[in-house]
C-alpha cells in the first residue's frame, strides 16, 4: 500500500513538475532547451522572446536578451552562437553578422507571459 502511494505521489509531482511550452512552431531540442532554461529564472523586463529568422534558406533563432546594454543573440538549428545582431552599450551588435535582419522573414516563437 505504501509503494502505491508513494509511486502515485512521486508521479503526481513529476506531471506537476513538467510545463509545456507555447511554442508558436516547432523548434530544435537545443533551442526548446534553451527556452526552458530562461522560463526557470525570473521573469524578464523586457519578456524574453524568441523568433524564428530565415535568410538565404537558412533558418536562424534570435533570442532578446534579459537588460538594457546587452546583446542579443542569433543562434542556427544546432545552437551554434553565430552573432549578436543588436544590443550593446551603441546597440549596433557585436558587428559579425551578415546582413540576416534585413533580408530575413521572422516569426515569434516564444515569448515568456508569465
């Protein structure tokens, strides 16, 4: 009886444990992973967002980042770090992208409405 019990409980915890995502689209498991680790910490001001840019048939996810004077960061499907388009102390980026902002079509994929 006791094992019964236990094994509803610790199953009641692990379902209660889990929150699925709104995922607008489906995304990459590292990015998903990525979007989990933000929506553990504090909620950001601004929200965090996250949009889905594709460019030159190459799909990129562009994550804002949680302050003022930071950058944000473009990562491809594999979660490879490929620059910071914006943000900064100039808001200019960190200068290594291609020109992704203006030729891309972007789609919200999250966005933290906690």
């Amino acid at each position: 009886m006791k094992l019964v019990l236990v094994s509803i409980i610790g199953t009641f915890i692990l379902i209660s444990g889990c929150k699925k995502l709104d995922l607008k689209e489906d995304v990459p498991s590292c990015i998903e992973n990525k979007i989990k680790d933000i929506s553990k910490e504090n909620k950001w001001n601004p929200p965090a967002e996250v949009w889905k840019w594709v460019a030159n048939g190459e799909v990129y996810y562009y994550f804002t980042s949680n302050c003022c004077d930071e950058f944000n960061f473009v990562y491809d499907e594999n979660c490879n770090l490929i620059c910071a388009p914006d943000g900064g102390i100039a808001g200019n980026g960190d200068g290594n992208c291609p020109d992704l902002e203006m030729e891309s079509v972007k789609s919200l994929v999250w966005k933290d409405n906690r």
